[in-house]
C-alpha cells in the first residue's frame, strides 16, 4: 500500500483519520445554526465564506454520545458530490505521513457490519487510527435530503 497523509481526529476517546486529499479546511467550531426535520446527528449548519454548510456531528452519527463544544473542537470541511460539507470532531492534534506498510485494508467484517465507511487501519508507533471515507458516512437519501435542505436554505 502506499504512504499516505492522514488528518488525525479524535471523536470522543476513539482516534480516526481522513486522507488529507478529501479535506478542503479544517476550521474552529463556532456559530452552528440549527434547521428544523434534520436527522439528530445533523447540528445545522453554519456560513462558510458566503455558502450555507451542513454540519454532521460524527459522535452522534456513529453512536459515541455528544461532543461537547471547546476550544479544541473543530469542524473538517469537505465536498462530497459537489455538496460542501462539514463534519464535527473533538479535535484535530495532527497531521500525520504513515508509510504503507503502516496501513491495512479494513477488515471485511467490520464493512460488512455497516462500517463501509471504514476505509483503512493505521497503525502508528502504539496508536490504531481508522481512516474514514468521508464520503460513505452519509447514504445516498440522507445526502439529497441535505442537497434538499442546503437549496431551501440558499433560496
């Protein structure tokens, strides 16, 4: 497997990571607003540089409870289907290079499982880091009900 550049987040007391190449910022958790007949693990959104984005707290999608908002909370900005989206975490501590024979596919049980979202296992030094495609986290009517929503917004 390749080498490959990961941004490290943690949710709650779990460590996970995402392929710098899908993310567009990472940016500070601030001023989310909340829309009515969203999915509980949609906070709301917030105004990214004039474009409404929606914001999905990935504690609360993957059932690890609610994240309390710090200074350390951040808010990983990405695009997924021409949809800008924002996906909340605990914090960001880095940005790591792990070299491939650092990586292993994820293992089929876990995809199997309904983790399909589940890319890749990091193992660094003594951590494990599951890197996520952010692109899966969400199915396919959750995203055009987000689509649906963000066009309203903009309306």
């Amino acid at each position: 497997m390749n080498d490959l550049q990961i941004v490290v987040f943690s949710l709650n007391r779990e460590l996970c990571g995402v392929d710098t190449s899908h993310v567009q910022e990472i940016i500070l958790c601030k001023d989310i607003v909340k829309v009515a007949k969203m999915p509980k693990f949609i906070e709301g959104v917030i105004n990214y540089r004039g474009i409404m984005v929606p914001i999905i707290n990935l504690n609360k999608r993957f059932g690890f409870g609610e994240t309390e908002i710090t200074k350390k909370t951040k808010i990983i900005i990405t695009r997924i289907n021409e949809i800008l989206l924002g996906f909340m975490v605990n914090e960001v501590p880095e940005i790591i290079k792990v070299a491939g024979n650092e990586i292993e596919p994820a293992p089929e049980i876990l995809k199997q499982a309904g983790n399909v979202y589940m890319k890749n296992i990091a193992k660094v030094n003594s951590k494990i880091i599951s890197v996520l495609d952010l692109g899966l986290i969400l199915k396919d009517d959750e995203l055009k009900k987000i689509e649906k929503i963000e066009n309203e917004t903009i309306a």
